[in-house]
C-alpha cells in the first residue's frame, strides 16, 4: 500500500522534495533505522510498528495537499513579483465568474505601479479533498509608481481542487495594517 502511495505522491512533488519527505518520515519513525532511499525499494522493510498503514497514508495524503496549496500562494506571489499575467492566472479557478475583470485589474496595477510582495505567514485553516481556507499575512511595497500606501494584509482564501489542481476561487481581507 506504500508504494500506491508513492506513486500518488510522486505526480505531486519533484522527486527531490517527496524524496527528502519521505526520508524524514521514515527516520521519525524508527530512529534506529537510516532514512529509506527511494532509489533502493529493497532496503524497505515489512513495518511491524503498531500503526496502521492507513493512518500514515492519510497523514501523508494531507502534508501533500498541504505542500500543493503552499505551492500555488508561493507561484502567486512569484507571478505578482515579476508581472507575469499568465503565470498569475493561472492559480485562479477558471470557473470564478470574476476571472477576467481580475486579470484586467491586475494587469492595470502591473502597468501603473513596481510592487513587492512578501509572504509573512501561511497556515491551512480547513481542508477537504475539494475546498481548502487558507490565512495568508503579506506585506505588500512600493518600489515605483503613484502614490501608494504600503501594508500588512491579513487575507483569508478559498480555493477549489479544478481539474485536480488547487486554484484560488475567492479572497477576503481579514485585516489590514498601513505602513506609511
């Protein structure tokens, strides 16, 4: 059953980070052990601790949706940073019946204004197999433009599982602190 599991895993993540992942699990949980290569499926032994399979796939199966969803703010963020209008879009769910007059607003901002976006903190609020909440706190700067007033948002994301990615559906500001 571990190695359906790697399999689903492995569509997820480069090979490098499920790699180090799973070296990281397996050396918490025998620590006599040295952690599993995943390029030497014979050192794996038969597990004979008292935890069931099932749990620690379900464990793994929620870090990896965990992973992804952290990986499509990061991509946002990214795509903000370097105006990128395409790379942006696509972390929002297709089906959001305001996907282009947000691709027109974002693309008015990229031509009027040179911001910098940082996130502060992320943290998975709820997750399904389809919806998840997220909390992100970023700072949001000015490099050039008009006049602008740098801040500290508090956001709280929806996003939907489209096609089996996670995309961005809706966003609300939970707080907002002005910096200049």
């Amino acid at each position: 059953m571990l190695s359906l599991n790697i399999k689903v895993l492995t569509t997820t993540f480069p090979l490098g980070v499920l790699s180090l992942f799973l070296s990281s699990y397996a050396a918490s949980t025998n620590p006599s052990q040295p952690p599993y290569n995943l390029l030497n499926f014979n050192s794996i032994e038969t597990n004979t601790s008292p935890i069931k399979p099932k749990q620690n796939l379900l464990v793994a199966d929620i870090n990896s949706e965990k992973i992804s969803i952290k990986s499509i703010v990061l991509l946002q963020i990214k795509a903000l940073n370097e105006e990128n209008i395409e790379a942006y879009m696509s972390t929002i769910d297709p089906g959001y019946r305001g996907f282009e007059v947000t691709k027109n607003i974002q693309l008015q901002i990229f031509s009027q204004y040179d911001l910098k976006y940082v996130i502060n903190q992320f943290d998975v609020i709820s997750l399904s197999s389809n919806t998840a909440v997220i909390r992100v706190d970023q700072t949001t700067t000015k490099i050039r433009g008009p006049q602008f007033r740098n801040n500290r948002l508090v956001l709280i994301h929806n996003l939907n599982k489209s096609n089996g990615q996670w995309k961005m559906f809706s966003s609300e500001v939970q707080k907002i602190e002005y910096l200049n």
